[in-house]
C-alpha cells in the first residue's frame, strides 16, 4: 500500500514506514524541535521518545497517489511554538515530495509538549 508509480515495465510501491522515516528525519533537523512525542497526550513536560523507537511520532495516510501525514512532536521552551511548526511543515512536505515525487496534501503539526533544550536531559 502506497504511492505508486506505474511505468511500462512495472509499478514502484513506496511503503508507509519508508515515508514516516523521510518526514521523521525533516523533523528533527527543524529548529526548535527537541523530538517526536507519543501520539497520545502526556502533559506539557513531556518527555521526547527514544530515537531509536520506530517511527514514533508519524502518521500516515495515503489514499491513491496523496499522502497525509500527522505529526507528534516536542518542542523547545521559549521558541515561538506557531513558527517552529509552520517550518516543520514546510519542511517536511519539500523532503517528502522531493523523495517521492507524490504530492503531500496536509501535513498536520501536534505539539504534545515543550521541553528546555538539549542541556537539560
């Protein structure tokens, strides 16, 4: 399940866990973000996942050659939480299309928490 690309000698299948680790990796080299979160609420401290965690903190739909993703992340306190989330957007729609060649039709930004930079883990 998947984009596909249909050519003359086959088709390309892309698969969601492929496209969830192309958005995650934009993610975290996005100013402001200190990690991806869990998808359920934890509180505003909350604590980022492990990096090695599968996929944590992505979503995604995709529905014939459209991909929707959620995303779940922690960001660092004092930032301007409505910026940092507008660059992740951008962000990882350009890294997503750019790899695909699909087009991204909504990437949605849940902030699950703020957190003090990397000094205070």
């Amino acid at each position: 399940m998947g984009p596909e690309k249909k050519q003359a000698l086959g088709s390309i299948e892309v698969s969601p866990k492929v496209v969830a680790e192309i958005a995650r990796e934009a993610v975290l080299q996005c100013y402001g973000i200190v990690g991806m979160a869990a998808r359920r609420r934890q509180g505003v401290w909350t604590k980022p996942l492990d990096e090695m965690r599968d996929h944590g903190g992505v979503v995604v739909h995709m529905e014939a050659d459209r991909v929707f993703l959620d995303l779940y992340v922690v960001i660092e306190y004092g930032t301007r939480i409505s910026e940092v989330a507008r660059n992740v957007m951008s962000s990882v729609k350009f890294a997503v299309e750019q790899a695909l060649g699909v087009p991204v039709l909504q990437v949605n930004v849940n902030v699950q928490g703020i957190r003090l930079g990397n000094a205070a883990r």
